[in-house]
C-alpha cells in the first residue's frame, strides 16, 4: 500500500467543492452516475471501433446499492475502469478531466481517419459524455467521510486497484486481484446524509437526474430508467407509442397529450427539444396552477427541473411540458447554473418562437385540434399577450373570437379580420359582451352593424384587458364598439334641435350626478339610449371588470360617462309629447330607460329598485289602455 499526499492548495479546492459549490448535496448522485455513464459510453466506443478489451461480453450497465444497516452506498459500473495512473491522475488531481481528454484524444483521432478517407465504424462519443471539469467526483465528500473507490482497466494486461481517501491529507493506493471490468465507487456515509440510504429517496434522487442516461441502472437490484431519451433520437425512428409513454412519465400524467412538438436546431445552440401540451387547462376552475414543466439537460443529464428552471422560458409557458436538451449549454463548474445568461436569454427566445411558430401551423393544419387547444389554454395566450412584451405580436396572432362575420361557435383570428376589411375602415371593433345574443342586441353594435362593419365579439371578461393592452394589431387600432366614431344617417321622424335640446336638459335635471353629460346620439338605430364612456380606457366593459375585481375604487367611483339619446327613436319622440304635456307618467319612463341602458353596459347591480318601477309602469299601461 503506498500512501499520497494532496498539495496545500488542492485541499482548499477541496474544501470549496465540498462546503460551497453545490447547492443541493443530492447532487453528488448526479456526478457519480454521470461518471459511470461516461465510463460506459468510453467502452462501448471502443469495443465499436474494434479494440481489443478485457471481458468483451459483459455489457455497460450501472448498478446502485444502498446499505442502511452498513451507511453505506455503492456505485458499480462495468464501464472502461482505470488503471493505477489513470486513478493517481484522474481521482488524485483536482480539475483534471480524464473523459475530457479522452474526448480530445478521439475527436483528433476521427479527424485524422476521415482525412485518410478511411471510414470508422464507430459513432463519435462526443454528444453523450458528460464529464468536462473535472471536479464531480468530490462531490462524493460532502456526503462521505471515506470514499473507496475499486478499478480495472478495459486494458487486457492491466491489474486491478484500491483507491482509499478518508481525509482531506491524501490517499492510499494498492494492488487487488481478480476485479472484473470497470468501477465500484463505495461511500461510507456522514452521520447527518444516512437518508440517502432510504431506498424511496435513493429512487428519487436517481430518477430525477439520471432517468435518461443511455445505461441501464439499477437500485438495489431493481431497475430505473425504462424511459429513454427519445428526444435525443432521430423523429422518423420514433413510434407514438413511445412519445405518449414518455409524455406520461414526465409529466405524471395519465391522459393522452393534447400536442408535441419535437424539434432540433444547430445554431446558434445545438439544441434537441420535445415540448408537450397537456390535454388540460387545470387553471380553468381557479384553484390550482401549473408548475413550469420544461426540464433543462445537458447530454441527457439533468440541469434544472421544470419547476426550478424558473425564467427558462416566459411565465406564459408553465402549461407547456417537456425537455430541452443542448450539449452546447455553457454551463458553470458545479453544472447548476449556466455561465452566460445572454445565451440563455437566445435559447429561451429560439424555443418560444418556435412553439408559437407551432400552435400557428397546427392552427392552419389542423383546426379542429387548434380549436380545443384554444378553448383549454387561451387565457394562458391572453397572459402572454399582456405579459410577454417579446412575443406579443406574434402571440396576437393566436387570438381567437367570434364576430359579427362569423356564425356562432365559429371563431376568426385577427389577421382574417384584416383581410376581410373594407378598404376604407381604419380600425378593428370590438364588443365585450356575456355571449352572442347579448352582443348582437347591444346598443353599441347597431350602428356598426347598420354600416356593415365587422364587430369581434369578446366572451372573456379578461378579453377587455387584452384589447386595450394590445392597441393594435398590424397597424390597426384596436376600438371598443362602445368608442367607435360612427354617424347612422336616417330618414325616420324625429326630434328637432330645439326638442332635443329640451329633451337633453330635461334628462339631466332628472339624473342629476349618475351621468356627466346627456347628449344626442349620431349612432344609435333601435335604442333609445346608451351609456357611452368619456374615457377611451374606463370603458364600461373594463368598468364592470374592474368592479368584479374591486380595484381602482377612485376610478369606478368618478361617474366619467354619458347618457346618448336617441333623437329618432319612436320612445324617445314619445316620451317628448309626454314631457311636454306634463304627463306624470314621463318621469318614470326617462328613469327606466337610464336604467335599461345602464343594463346594456353591465352597470346595473341591483335591479330591485327596476323591477319596482317596471311593476308600476305596466299597471298604469294597463289601467290606461281598458279604460
Ligand atoms: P469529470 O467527470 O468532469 O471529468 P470527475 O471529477 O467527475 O470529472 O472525474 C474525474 C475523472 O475521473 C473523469 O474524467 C474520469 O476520467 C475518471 N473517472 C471518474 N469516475 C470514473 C468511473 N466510474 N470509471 C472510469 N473513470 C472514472
Ligand atoms: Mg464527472
């Protein structure tokens, strides 16, 4: 047995990656698995490309055992093993990556016999080994006080070694007869870490970071990963089976997904992605909310989980589950974080774009599918309108609403509606209205409607929030029907200027402070009377919406509309014979029609008062018209 000391400086190194540079202690898994994937894909490499090694038919499996009793956990792996210099250089210097000079040796190598024309059977290692700093394998000290580590060389004439470390001074090293192929790294765990030798958070632990590597590995005799990486496989070779199998194991899921996106991009990353969307909004009833569900990897190996991969991709997205794979990630020593986060900010733009790219063509090819995608997750669009500055424009395009144009339960995007234009129309109306037949009746659709303009009708309530935020669409403004400058001509009788100047004041002195101002109306056709906003943002839409959310108490509570009156409606010239007869009854009739065009804007909350008046009215009526 011969006895090595670390230098002075590697021991503070030590230090550091064993107090300060992960920040999840679990992680050491992660690194000694990752370790044993690399040994195996160092074997499998060479028994592909022909050289001779030591126990050819055993296959490269990892294999992980957990000893409550002993404190102990052992990883064994019947990859490329080490021989006594490899184990001094690799595992006795500090930020010495054996794997990445392994990976330089072969890249060189495949380089040089593609120069000499000749053709390597072998697939190149590159893209699947994971090791490149050299610093994972003493994650194993901030669980461990001894780390024993036993190996054998692929190497036919080499010999097998005991590597023991148990203190920051140094290790031991010594011969051992009749090991097999690879190595069994052994931990004698600390005191405080002995719940890693409970197989449910072993398994865990395991699956969470290792599920996709391309070995089998198993726990305690039991096998993990049955799921493989198949966004790592070309698309043509996979079958739907396998990606709803994977869909449900990712995302714990029992249903079918909805869509699937897998895609692959080169540059400026190299990037292998598959994206899901759920068959389910479970937002819709209120009470719960998705977690982000995009898991970020780095050769099959996990980086951050969905729910911590916090800012990977927009908040908009959290419905969205999947994996993104880049070998190219520039990812920092402890492999948590990345390095450059204006790289991060490109993949995250590159792989939302790309799905709204997505949801646009499966919205062109297949309808019917983009129609219940829509009807599950538009408010997760609308959010992302509001909220994605980026991609607002682009997500615009995804909005759907019925019109004016459209039959009922059809829907158009906005983009149609622009086509569908008349030449002279400048900007795009809207009505937020409970649904169609409330649309189609409203005051403030009559007079677009009498001049053959298309209206979008919006259901949502939240779809008042959207509009306004939104402004435009392709250059066009956006205009709440209620705000739509339009004058009907008409040739019905109706009320001169001086009646309906009389008519205006005396309407006034009757509401008093519920209205700003009375005034006639250019744009009402059947109504008698509508309430119209002042202010181009407190539309009575947004105002009700606001009132159902108890917000901006001093907006709601500053009356900032008008009462438009109709000059030529056949009430409204009634009512001013009444009027100017002095008939008592015309009071009460002026009040409900305030009343009934406060119901059309949605500001009316207690009808009781209404009701009354209604009740009374239509006594008089019929005590008048059997008399
Ligand atoms: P990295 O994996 O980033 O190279 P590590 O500190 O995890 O750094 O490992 C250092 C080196 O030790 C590896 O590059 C590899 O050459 C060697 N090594 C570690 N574990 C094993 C193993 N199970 N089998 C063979 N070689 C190993
Ligand atoms: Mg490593």
């Amino acid at each position: 047995m011969e006895k090595y000391g670390f230098q002075a400086e590697i021991q503070k190194f030590l230090d550091i990656v064993i107090n300060s540079l992960y920040t999840d202690k679990e992680v050491f898994v992660r690194e000694l698995v990752s370790n044993a994937a690399d040994a195996c894909e160092k074997v499998r490499f060479m028994q592909s490309s022909g050289q001779t090694i030591f126990q050819p038919e055993i296959p490269p499996t990892i294999s992980v055992t957990i000893d409550e009793k002993e404190k102990k956990i052992t990883f064994t792996d019947t990859g490329c093993g080490m021989t006594r210099d490899e184990l001094i250089e690799n595992l006795g210097t500090i930020a010495h990556s054996g794997t990445k000079a392994f990976l330089q040796s072969t890249v060189a190598a495949n380089d040089d016999e593609k120069n000499n024309g000749s053709n390597a059977n072998s697939s190149n290692p590159a893209e699947s080994l994971i090791g490149q700093f050299g610093v994972g394998f003493y994650s194993a000290f901030m669980v461990a006080n001894n780390v024993t580590v036993l190996s054998r060389s692929f190497k036919p004439d080499a010999e097998g070694h005991k590597w023991t470390c148990s203190g920051m001074d140094g290790y031991e090293l010594e011969s051992v007869a009749d090991l097999p192929r690879g190595t069994q790294v052994i931990l004698t765990l600390k005191d405080n870490c002995q719940n890693f030798t409970q197989q449910y958070e072993m398994e865990n632990i395991l699956k969470r970071y290792s599920s996709f590597i391309l070995f089998p590995i198993s726990l305690n005799g039991k096998e993990l990963n049955t799921v493989q990486a198949i966004w790592a496989r070309s698309k043509v070779d996979i079958k739907p089976e396998e990606y709803s199998e994977f869909y449900k194991y990712i995302a714990h899921d029992t249903k079918e997904p909805l869509l699937k996106l897998h895609f692959t991009a080169d540059a400026p990353l190299l990037i292998q992605s598959l994206l899901f969307v759920p068959d389910s909004n479970i937002e819709k009833m209120g009470f719960m909310r998705f977690q982000a569900g995009v898991s970020l990897y780095c050769r099959r190996v996990l980086i951050s989980e969905g729910s911590k991969a916090k800012g990977l991709l927009p908040e908009w997205m959290r419905f969205v589950k999947g994996v993104i794979d880049s070998a190219d990630l520039p990812l920092n020593i402890s492999r948590e974080t990345m390095q450059d986060s204006s790289l991060m900010k490109k993949l995250s733009t590159i792989i939302t774009k790309r799905f709204i790219k997505f949801l646009e063509e499966t919205s062109k090819n297949d309808p019917e599918k983009y129609d219940k995608f829509y009807s599950e997750f538009n408010r997760m669009i609308k959010e992302g309108v509001l909220s994605d500055f980026e991609h607002r424009d682009a997500l615009a395009k995804l909005l759907r609403f019925e019109s004016s144009f459209t039959d009922a339960g059809k829907t158009t995007s906005l983009t149609d509606y622009v086509s569908r234009m008349k030449t002279d129309q400048k900007e795009i109306y809207y009505l937020v209205a409970p649904h169609r037949k409330a649309a189609e009746a409203s005051p403030y659709y009559e007079g677009l409607k009498s001049q053959n303009l298309e209206v979008i009708f919006c259901y949502d309530p939240a779809d008042s929030f959207v509009m306004e935020n939104l402004m435009r669409f392709e250059e066009k403004e956006l205009r709440s029907a209620e705000q739509a400058e339009i004058t009907v001509e008409t040739n019905a009788e109706k009320l001169n200027e001086e009646q309906s100047k009389h008519i205006v004041e005396w309407f006034k002195t009757l509401l008093g402070d519920k209205v700003k101002e009375v005034k006639i109306s250019k744009r009402l056709i059947d109504s008698p009377a509508a309430i119209v906003s002042e202010d181009k943002y407190m539309t009575t839409a947004m105002r009700k919406l606001l009132k159902s959310l108890q917000k901006e108490e001093d907006a709601l509570n500053t009356v900032n509309y008008n009462l438009e009156i109709n000059p030529a409606s056949p009430i409204i010239c009634e009512l001013y014979k009444a009027w100017d007869n002095h008939n008592p009854i015309a009071e009460e009739i002026a009040s409900q029609i305030y009343d009934n065009a406060c119901i059309a804007a949605g500001l009316v909350e207690d009808f009781s008062p209404l009701i009354k008046r209604m009740n009374n009215l239509m006594e008089k009526t019929l005590k008048q018209s059997f008399k």
